[in-house]
C-alpha cells in the first residue's frame, strides 16, 4: 500500500482514464433479447399450431407498413421502444419468423410466445411454447451467433446483451384461476413461490450461458384487464380487486428474487422493471395520459375479443386507438406500451448503457 503513494500523477490518471474507457465500452448494450408472453411476442405464435394467434388485421394497423406481425396490439410493443432507446433497431424480430435470420438476430431477437408462463402447465393450456424451451431456442442462437460472429466475440456480446423478461399473468389467469390443477395443488401463495423459483432457475441457466443485465417485468393490475372486468359484473365491471393484490404480491417476491440473486452471483445486474404503478395510474386517471377509454378495448366490443375473435370482419372496433388504454381484451395499444416504455426507458439506460 505505501507505495502507492509514490506512483506519479500522470501514470494515475492515464490509469483512471483507461479504466473508464473500458468500463464504459463494457456496459454499452448490443443486443435486446426477449423472453415472455404476449405483452413482449414479436410473432413467434405465427409458426406454431396454437388458436392464439394475432398475425391478421386489425392487429398491426398502425405498426410501420399496416404489417399485422404477430404483436398482441395496433403497433409496437415494449421491447421494441426500448430496443430503439438503446440505438439498436425500432421492432425486434421474432426468432421464428422466416422473414429473418441471424444477422437479423445479431442485435436483438424474441424468443416469447403468447400464452406461455413460467409454469409448463400455462403453455400447455393454449399449445404455445412453454418457457424452458424459449432457453432452448436461445441456446440454439447461441450456436448460431458463434458460427456467424465467432466465438469470442458471440461470448461478449452475450454477456452485454439486455435480456428483457415479461411474463406470469397468464400463470394466474389461464391457468391457476381457471383450471382446478394446480388450484388443488398449491394455495395462491405456493403458486406464487413455485413460480418465482421457476424464475430463479431461469436467470441461473441463463447466467450459466454468460448472460449478466436483464429487466425483469413483473405483473400489471391484471385484474383491470377487460377481459376481467367483463366477467365482474356482481361489481359493476370494476377491477378485480382481488387479481391486482395477487399480482402485487407476486412483483414484492420478484422483487426480493432479484435483490437475492444480485448478492448471489457476481457481475449479474438484474433491473426490476416495475409497471404496475404506472399502468395501474394510467387505467385509474386515462385523461391525464390523453386517453378517453380505459374500462373496455378498442377491439370488436372490448369485452372478451382478443385473437381470432378481434378481426376484420368484427364492425364495433374503434376507429382511434390511441384514446383507447387497451387495444385488444387483454392488451395494451400502442400508446399504452409507448408510454410505459417512457417510463422505464431513462431507468434502463441509467442502469446498462
Ligand atoms: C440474411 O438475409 C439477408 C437478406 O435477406 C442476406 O443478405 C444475408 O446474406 C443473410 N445472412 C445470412 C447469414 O444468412
Ligand atoms: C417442464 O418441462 C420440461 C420438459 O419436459 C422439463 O424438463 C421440466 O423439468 C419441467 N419443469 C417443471 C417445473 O416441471
């Protein structure tokens, strides 16, 4: 230690500088990968025999071209604004979409599928691809990106890349509250538990890989889904109250799993990306947003319509989704997503870029 004194300044400063050259080119963010459900799918369900499914008008009608790609919504989604935030492209590919490939996939791919959850039993219920093998598919990437880029480079920027995660809503609304399986199986609160450590074994194997800055979305009031309302007719179609304090107790326990896994393993940053106060104030107060509807969706009567039952054919769809907070009977318009993704974007980049 005592000689440390006698370094010369320059020599320090040089010293300090490179260290905060290296630090910065670090941090800088490559790639946007995405793991979830319908709230972050780019259109991986298109390829899938599944009956959920968005890839038809009037999804899309306001996405770049009219394109309906297979986004649970009239445009973009979150990952997309937040991809573009980081430099990288406006809408993220999905990794089974044909239209791409892997040098598509370089700076940013989705891995989601609508319908899916942390639990296998939550995919199985509508066929769609369950969790565990949205990290096969990945691995698979992997494979590629090293046959494309070469292994050392593939390895650094797998280790830059953001990984966003968005998922679990459906665990409880299509699976636990709708199916008596694993309702005779576990209280809410042993739900709660067994998913959150399906999720910590999922940032494990991903940790494993080299992946080391993720975002981790937890639940929205889901209970001020339309689709929720419209069945809560004993409370004049209010939210369920109920659904909102289960998804408030499960965000607490991703919460403390990401507290505990950035003690556990060294260099991992794992941001919780909380947007239950932000939607739960934009469906409580939609004039301060601008928006004119919050109750019901754009989409055919927006009360149940979502999928094959939103289409063209359907005469009630509204004309102006941006006064609309929900697009769709369980998702959010464009707008929405947009200004959820305002709310994240300057925590995110603060926190990886
Ligand atoms: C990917 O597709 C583009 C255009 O479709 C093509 O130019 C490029 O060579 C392809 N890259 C690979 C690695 O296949
Ligand atoms: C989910 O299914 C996969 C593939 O069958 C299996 O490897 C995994 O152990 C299952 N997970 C749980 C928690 O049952």
């Amino acid at each position: 230690m005592a000689k440390d004194r006698y370094i010369p300044g320059l020599l320090v400063t040089i010293l300090v500088l490179k260290l905060a050259y290296y630090a910065e080119a670090r941090a800088k963010v490559p790639a946007v990968i995405v793991f979830g459900d319908s709230s972050v799918d780019a259109g991986n369900n298109n390829v899938i025999s599944t009956v959920l499914k968005s890839n038809f008008r009037p999804y899309g009608r306001d996405f770049e071209g009219g394109r309906p790609t297979g986004r649970f919504s009239n445009g973009r989604i979150p990952p997309d604004f937040i991809s573009e935030a980081f430099g990288l492209k406006p809408a993220i590919p999905a990794y089974l979409d044909p239209m791409y490939n892997i040098s598509d996939f370089a700076t940013g791919v989705c891995f989601a599928s609508a319908g899916t959850g942390y639990d296998n039993a939550t995919s199985d219920v509508l066929n769609v691809i369950p969790f565990w093998k949205e990290l096969e598919n990945y691995k698979e990437y992997q494979n590629r990106m090293r046959a494309y880029v070469g292994k050392r480079k593939a390895n650094v920027i797998f280790r830059n890349t953001l990984y966003l995660m968005s998922l679990g809503t459906n665990d409880f609304l299509e699976n636990y509250y709708t199916f008596p399986g694993r309702r005779s199986q576990f209280t809410v609160n042993q739900y709660q538990d067994f998913l959150v450590g399906l999720a910590e074994n999922f940032f494990r194997e991903l940790y494993a890989l080299g992946a080391r800055k993720f975002s981790l979305t937890g639940l929205p009031p889901m209970g001020c889904l339309p689709l929720e309302r419209a069945t809560n007719f004993m409370n004049q179609f209010d939210c369920v109250e109920d659904y909102n304090k289960v998804a408030l107790e499960f965000n607490g326990k991703l919460n403390s799993l990401a507290t505990k896994l950035n003690k556990d393993l060294p260099g991992i940053k794992i941001f919780s990306a909380n947007v239950y106060e932000i939607f739960n104030q934009i469906i409580r107060e939609p004039s301060s947003f601008g928006f004119e509807v919050a109750g019901m969706a754009c989409c055919a009567t927006g009360t149940f319509e979502m999928s094959y039952m939103c289409n063209e054919q359907n005469p009630f769809t509204c004309p102006d989704a941006t006064k609309y907070v929900f697009w769709d009977a369980f998702h959010p318009t464009e707008k929405t997503n947009k200004i959820i993704s305002d709310h994240l974007i300057p925590q995110l980049l603060a926190t990886f870029a």
